[in-house]
C-alpha cells in the first residue's frame, strides 16, 4: 500500500496503473505549479558534448516547465541515459565510441530553499551502470556528498571526471553506447523540497507555442511512453533501493486528464549531463572481465 502522501504525489505516474486495477483516483490532488525558464545560454560549462531529454520550447524565448511538489525525505527519482542519443535542444549526439567521461549534471530546482536553510532540502546523487529499461547493474560508481540548490539551473561537477567506459554495452572488438542511471535521493528533514523541474508540454500547447524544439529533434505531442527514443527516460524510484521500482514509474504531465496520457503524454526532468570525449579508458583483459561480468 502507498501512503497517502505518495499517493497524491504519484497521481500522474500511476494513472495506468490505477486504471488497470480500476482504483479510481482523485486528480485533484496533485501538486504542481508551472514555471517559465530560459536556458542558461552562455553559462553551461566547457565540454565536448551534452545530452538531455527534456524538451525546450521556446515560446517565444521562454520555456515552459513543472515543478514537482510534495516529495517525502528518502525518495528517489532518477534519469537514465544512452551516450549516442540524439540530445533535445541544441546538441548534437555525443559519441559513443568516445564520449566516455562524465564532468558535469545540470539539474532544474524551484524551490532554492537549500541555500537559504542548508541542510533542510538536500540531495545525494548516486550514479549506476544501467540496463537499457533504466534499472540499476550493480552498486553506485560514484555518489555525491549532500548538496543544497538554489533556484534555477544548478551544476554539480563530478571531480574527478567519472570514466563511463565500465557501463558500456559490448560490441567486440570496441566498447560502445554506454548507459548510466543517475538517481537523486531526497535526505533533507523537509518534505517537498526541492521542486524538480520537469518539461512542462501541456501549458505550451495551452500558450500556442510551437512544438519543436530548439534543435531538430521534433517535440513530439503528446510525448508517448516510447517516442523519439526507447522509452521515457525519467521517473519515480521509490524510497529505498532503485531496483525495488524498476523500471521506474514515468509521470505524464500534470495538466493531463486521460487514463493513458493520450492529452499531453509524459514528461522528463530537465536534467542535462556534459561529457568530454577522450576515448574509452585501458581495456587490459582484467578490465574486459570486470565489464563483461556486469552484463553476464
């Protein structure tokens, strides 16, 4: 059984779920509040590529997103990506063969509070090794210390450079499209911080904004469960280990009102990670056997 808190919060992502089970489900209670943005232009650190699956829809120089409210202390909420993607927004895709070093996540706060209360809303970053449903292979291959956020657009450097070369698929003779999952786990004493900012493609179509992205990745609307990618690559994890909710539960969005997301589809955090692209690291046998074990 969910608690009542979780149910409220998990309205949108349970939609499916509830309907199949025929539990009705009282919308009216969700939490949520858009919010306009520009991207940060002129201020992303220096790297070789990026790659994010949110969408930006200038409208006509803003973008609309979500900011998710009323999260408890111990939830998880996580992002998955695949280096060779082709990223949203103004990126090409990054190499698989050789965008291997992970240096910098972006990631969307509303609240900011963390800066004004350190410690009431803070957050621990952990990074896995990911299958291609976005479920977790083996234990953490980095994790941050607790962080607190200001409002807005917010950039946690991975110091030193995190070599993604071990979360590669195999394809003999080289390595190719590695895949990570990064989770953000919720450790501060105040619940509903921060406010994570997602995508927000109802209130653009409500504005007439045009629905293209700013690169030439097409804005799909609504956005599926399977669109331009695989699957959608953000969602709920739950409150104790990642791989007890995987794959992850995606949210559609807020403003809409259908059983199958058929109104406005799903949405993605506006998270972004930057790779610099120096070629995968030694591949010594001991090396090829850690990495094959992982997929065994």
């Amino acid at each position: 059984m969910i608690p009542r808190s979780k149910e409220l919060l998990l309205v949108p992502a349970l939609v499916l779920v509830l309907a199949l089970c025929s539990v009705a489900t009282e919308l009216a209670g969700k939490q949520m509040k858009a919010f306009q943005m520009r991207e940060d232009f002129g201020v992303d650190p220096l790297s070789d590529c990026y790659l994010q699956y949110y969408y930006s829809i200038p409208c006509p120089t803003y973008s609309w997103f979500w900011a998710m409210v009323g999260g408890d202390p111990g939830d998880t909420w996580g992002v998955f990506f695949e280096i060779g993607d082709m990223s949203t927004g103004t990126g090409s895709a990054c190499d698989p063969e050789v965008c291997h070093s992970l240096e910098t996540i972006r990631i969307l706060d509303f609240s900011g509070y963390g800066t004004i209360y350190p410690g009431c809303c803070s957050v621990r970053f952990d990074i896995y090794c990911s299958d291609g449903l976005g479920c977790p292979v083996g234990l953490p291959i980095w994790t941050s210390s607790e962080l607190d956020f200001h409002f807005g657009w917010n950039y946690i450097d991975v110091d030193p450079p995190l070599c993604l070369t071990p979360c590669s698929t195999i394809q003999e003779p080289v390595l190719s499209a590695p895949r990570i999952l990064i989770t953000a786990t919720q450790t501060g004493y105040w619940g509903g911080y921060p406010f994570w900012g997602f995508d927000n493609i109802g209130k653009a179509v409500e504005e007439g904004c045009v629905m293209h992205d700013t690169g030439c990745l097409p804005a799909l609307y609504p956005r599926p469960a399977v669109s331009n990618y695989d699957r959608v690559h953000s969602g709920y994890y739950g409150s104790g280990s990642p791989s007890e909710y995987c794959p992850s539960w995606g949210i559609v969005d807020f403003r809409d009102t259908t059983r199958d997301g058929s109104q406005f589809g799903y949405i993605e955090f506006a998270w972004r990670i930057y790779l610099s692209c120096t070629g995968p690291s030694e591949t010594d046998p001991s090396t090829w056997g850690n990495i094959k074990s992982i997929y065994r």
